[in-house]
C-alpha cells in the first residue's frame, strides 16, 4: 500500500520522553498508513501507560501495538518488533528522540525513489550542549568524516522492504545502528534533507560513559564497523582551522571516554531527566520572521518542555564585536530570525521591546532572560531573511549596544558602528553600504 511504513521504538524506562517521541510520530502520520510497535523491555515505570495513551487517542489515525518483554534488552526488543512488520519501509526510533515535521514523508519518499535496497536517515539537529566541554566536542565530533553526510543512527534510521531482507534478526550487539549500517554500502546509505531529529548529548561524565559504549559497540562489531579510522578523522580535522580551538575538549573526552569500564548499555540519564515537571500545554509565541524555523523549534519545544525560550545562539552585542565590525574583520552579524516563548515566560519578561524590528526583538528576549537566569535550548537557527534592510539592522544593533552594555562602553561601541559602516562606504562604494550612510539619520536615531 503507498504511504505504509512501520515505526519500531524500543523503550526501556523511558516514561519521561516517550510522549514527545510518539507525539512527534503522530503529527507526521497524515496521508500515511503508520504502524507504531512499542517494546517496552524491562520497565519498572510507566512506559507501558505512555504508549498506550497514543492508542486511545483515535484523532492520530495511528495504529499502535505495544510489546511488553520482562527483560532489559534492546536487541530483544528490536527482535520482538518483528513479527509485527508488515513487510514494507522499516523507521527505528530510539524512544528518547524526537523526529521533526516532514521527516516521515520524507524518508518514505526516499526509500520508494531508491529502487535498491537503502539505509535512509534524518539529518541530526544538534541541540547546543549546555557545558563548554560537550560543546567543543560536539563541534569536533559533528564534522568527522564518519558522522558528516552519513547516516549516523544516533537515534533514527530506516531501511526499506529490500534493505531489511539484508538481515532477519538482530544480533546481541550494543549498537544496532552501526550493525546495520555496516550491511549498506556507502552508496546504499542516504541522509535525507528533507526529514530531521533531534541529536541531544549528555554533558559532563555522562558523555564519557555514552563515547564509551558507543566504542565498546563498534569493537564487537570488529573489521566490519563503517566508523571512520583514526587517520581519517584527524586529516579531517587538521585540514579545518576553525576546529582547532576545540580539540582540548574533544581529546579529553575521547580520553576519559578510554578509561571507562561501565556498564555494557551505560545511557544518559541527566538528558531525560531534562524533561520531566514540565509545562508543555503552555502556548508558544513566535518572536521574529523565520518561519521555515517554527516547526524545528516546536519540536524543540516538545523534547524541552520546561525550558520555556526555544531558538538559535544569539551573539551579544560588546564593544569587541562592534570593534571588529569597523575594522572590516566581521561582517554586520545575521543573528537567528526567530525564537519561540512559552506565553507566561513572555508575560514574566514584560513581553516584546516595541523598538526592536525582528532582528533587535529576538536578540533582546534572549539577553533578557539571561539576566533572568534563562538560557534558551539552541539549534541551528540560519537568517531566513538575506533580504533584511541593512538600516533596520543597523538600528537594532546601535539600540542593542546602548540598552546592553554600560553606558560609557555602550556609547563606544555605537561610535565603532557607525565609523564601521563609513569605512565600508567609501572603501566598498557598493549601493548596500553608499545607500546605509546616505541615509544614517534614520538608523541612527536616538543614538547616544
């Protein structure tokens, strides 16, 4: 039957994130024959009750089986899955992970497009760790030939009808992706732009002990694991000036990850405690323009109920910046278009500052709430608008300056600024800078 795919999550305590996996599932299934089978294995919570939530909830149009197994084991999990296929396009999603809108679509047409066996994934949005440390190995890690454009697993991959005769049962292996993207060539293995899931790391020890299963895994697997050699990786990274700065962080968690001896299936446990006593009923407001973005960070939103600030990494306005701007080392930045807000938060922070166009409105919320103690969750966020009017920009950063910065360094700052987009008018006689300076009474307006 067209449409038809089958979603396998297998959950082993997963009471706290399991809603918003099965809820990011059920939004994507309109127009398609969706099967989910949960195998809850080993549960001592209320997986089991989560699950079958979704199955009373007859407006999702999904059919949902759930399998209960008295042991904790994710090969048998995934095994008891398979007497429930139905023999078409296979999604196995890790029940700790949220896929986003479009990504079932997608993939199935990716698969039906293939016309050869395939292992097709959603591309990984990396939420931004909330330590130094797992930031800069997630910037290192991110870019390695291994994870960069392959389907990595982490969470979610998919095989069609033809790609899962490749193999009947799974065996006792820790990493169930790695074993199936070994039976695909690289050329059978294709990251789909299109469809998406959240990639969220733990922090601090914790992401030791997952690098360590996650190696652990790829030694059981022997000479037939895809990971990427050591020589390969480090060319990649020399050949990257921009990773340099992250190497520390990486190395050591690469070499504290060497010292573990933890359990065989060590997970993260911080990472779900993250979205338990939450507030997820809570309406979201959007502050700025990128709404190619909003879908992205609602299901942000879902997987970090209680964060309550949703978007990408806003840049703060400081008198380094806006020196390195006039001197012709930074362009005029481009922060992210768009945020969404849980409405109380919103209410706490006095709501949107009137002045700002988009670009000011969306940096300002998230300098606010940092003083607030409120760190919003992060994702790549791109400027959906190149069409922006530079002036409207350049007001919002001189205003930025001057509420954000003391006020001594504050009026420095917009004087670097403004020399900076002088210096750019008559050393670049392009209309976007001739244009900005000629009318500089208007971006300029108020400035202190």
């Amino acid at each position: 039957m067209p449409g038809r795919i089958d979603v396998v999550v297998p959950a082993h305590n997963e009471q706290a994130l399991l809603g918003a996996c099965l809820g990011a599932v059920a939004g994507d299934s309109r127009d398609l024959d969706v099967r989910v089978i949960v195998v809850a294995n080993g549960c001592d919570d209320a997986t089991v009750d989560v699950a079958r939530a979704l199955g009373d909830d007859t407006a999702t149009g999904v059919e949902l089986v759930v399998v209960e197994l008295p042991i904790a084991a994710k090969p048998a999990a995934l095994n008891a899955a398979n007497d429930h296929l139905r023999g078409g396009p296979v999604v196995y999603l890790d029940a700790d992970t949220v896929i986003t809108p479009g990504t079932l679509p997608a993939l199935l047409a990716a698969m039906d497009a293939a016309g050869r066996p395939v292992m097709v994934g959603p591309r990984p949005i990396l939420v931004r760790p909330d330590d130094r440390l797992s930031r800069g190995f997630a910037a290192v890690w991110s870019r390695l030939p291994a994870v960069q454009g392959d389907v990595i697993g982490a969470g979610c991959y998919a095989v069609n009808a033809p790609g899962r005769r490749r193999w009947s049962v799974f065996p006792d292996l820790v990493a169930d992706d790695a074993y199936v993207r070994s039976l695909f060539a690289r050329d059978e293995r294709i990251v789909v732009d299109g469809a998406g899931f959240l990639l969220v790391l733990p922090a601090g020890p914790e992401l030791s002990r997952v690098l360590a299963r996650w190696r652990r895994g790829n030694a059981e697997l022997g000479g037939s694991s895809p990971a990427a050699g050591g020589g390969r990786n480090a060319r990649a990274v020399l050949a990257a000036p921009d990773l340099w700065r992250h190497l520390a962080a990486f190395l050591w968690v690469q070499g504290t990850s060497r010292l573990r001896r933890g359990r065989r299936w060590a997970r993260a446990e911080g990472v779900r405690a993250s979205a338990s006593a939450a507030s997820a009923s809570d309406d979201l407001v959007t502050v700025g323009s990128g709404t190619d973005a909003v879908d992205d960070l609602r299901a942000l939103a879902a997987r970090f109920p209680a964060a309550g600030l949703y978007g990408g990494s806003a840049v703060r306005p400081t008198l380094r910046r806006a020196i390195a701007f006039c001197l012709g080392l930074t362009a005029l930045g481009r922060q992210p278009s768009v945020v969404l807000v849980r409405r109380a938060l919103l209410r706490r922070l006095g709501g949107t500052d009137a002045r700002f166009s988009d670009h000011g409105a969306v940096i300002d919320l998230c300098l606010r709430a940092g003083r607030s103690g409120i760190t919003p969750v992060s994702i790549p966020v791109r400027c959906t608008r190149p069409d922006l009017d530079v002036m409207d920009v350049l007001r919002d950063e001189l205003l930025l300056h001057r509420e954000h910065l003391p006020a001594r360094i504050g009026r420095l700052a917009c004087r670097a600024l403004v020399l900076g987009v002088r210096t750019r008018a008559l050393v670049q006689p392009t209309p976007l800078w001739a244009t900005a300076w000629e009318h500089r009474d208007e971006w300029r307006r108020g400035q202190a």
